[in-house]
C-alpha cells in the first residue's frame, strides 16, 4: 500500500508570492492533517480536513488555507508569503477523524 | 502556551541502555497519546501510542508510562541501539482530533 505522497518535495519561492503543496493521503483514508515543523517552534498543527470539510484548525494566520477534494487528496496554500513561513510542511493522513495518523515525508519551503 | 512539555532536549546513551523521554501535559481533555520517531529528511512515523485508562503500554523494546494524577507520560527505550537514534516527538490529541506536539528530544545511541 503506498504512504503517504507529498509534492514537492523542495520549493523556494520569494517573499511575497504564494505557493500550494499537494498531499495524497493512503489509499482509503478520509482525514488529511497538515502540520508546520521548524526548529524554534516545533510541530504545529495548521488544520484538518475529514470528507473535504475543515474539522480543525490551528492558530495560523488568514493566509495559510487549505481544501480537500472528493478523492481524499488535499492541497495547502499560503499566499503573500514571509521568511517565517520557511519550514517543512507535513501532511497526515488518518482512516477516519482521530484514527493513528501517517505522516509523508514532507515539503522543505525556503523563502528567500 | 506550551500544551506540551517534553524533556530532555537531547540525549546520549550508551548501546544497550535505557532511553528515557518525558512528558507532561495540562490540558485535561487529552485523551490520546502517541510517541513518534523521526528519521532526517523523514517524517514522523507513530511509535506507540496510549489511551489514559492504560498506566503503561509496552511494544518490543518500547514502553510508555502513563500517570494520569500527575498528567505526565514517558516513552522508555530498553536495551538502545544506534538505530534508535532519532528525534522522538510525544503528543496529545483531544477526541476533537487535535494534536498538540511537544518539542522533540534527538537521542544519540553511541556504539
């Protein structure tokens, strides 16, 4: 069974523009997390989608949103970006709402 | 606010020792608690995990302690070897489905 797919694995943008990463949850699961991971602040937890509705969400601000599609797969958007928002951008997936989550390998984001 | 505190920040043992990684919590609506491991350049895998009406939960070398009154937490890590050495992250999730992460602990497992 294949894990958990994000993409791109690496992306450099430049201040102020925006950028969407993609996830393809496991094969059947229905809840996609999304988490920020960085050196100073650890893993935080930016939202969840379960059969494309947002179930959660973390204190992030406006600019960084997300969607799930009819498939289970779900992309994240984060416009007018800032330095800050460098990081590796992890993705989970879950059978269903609060199941054991399976992370993908993540996208490294570099804001220049 | 830190949901989450983990403890220590990093950790060197020996080959054949014990790992020890600790947690405390305050939120009272946890009610789920996974350790995950994670390899460079990989992301977090679940470990083990427990549920608050369990005092301890053991898989293989790995055991957690549970310790409800005190809402604390420990991941032990018997006889370590260097393929042990990680970052090892506890957290806590609500029935709601949210997850709050404690800042991780690198344990190196020297030879």
């Amino acid at each position: 069974k294949a894990g958990v797919t994000q993409t791109p694995r690496y992306l450099i943008k430049t201040r102020g523009q925006q950028v969407t990463l993609s996830c393809s949850p496991i094969s059947g699961h229905r809840s996609v997390s999304w988490y920020q991971q960085t050196p100073g602040q650890g893993l935080q937890f930016l939202f969840e989608y379960f059969s494309e509705t947002q179930r959660n969400k973390g204190n992030f601000p406006g600019r960084f949103s997300g969607r799930q599609f009819s498939n289970s797969r779900s992309e994240m958007n984060v416009s007018t970006l800032e330095l800050g928002d460098s990081a590796l951008y992890l993705c989970a997936s879950s059978l269903d709402h609060g199941s054991e989550a399976f992370f993908g390998q993540g996208t490294r984001l570099t804001v220049v | 606010q830190q949901q989450v505190k983990q403890s220590p920040q990093s950790l060197i043992v020996q080959k054949g020792g014990i790992s020890i990684i600790n947690c405390a919590y305050e939120n009272t609506a946890f009610d789920y608690f996974p350790w995950y491991q994670q390899f460079p350049g990989k992301g977090p895998a679940l470990l083990i995990a427990i549920r608050p009406d369990v005092s301890e939960k053991k898989e293989g070398r790995f055991t957690i302690s549970f310790n409800k009154s005190a809402k604390q937490f420990s991941l032990h890590i018997m006889d370590s070897q260097p393929g042990d050495s990680a970052t090892y992250f506890c957290a806590a999730r609500t029935n709601a489905g949210k997850s709050t992460f404690g800042d991780g602990t690198t344990l190196t497992v020297k030879p």
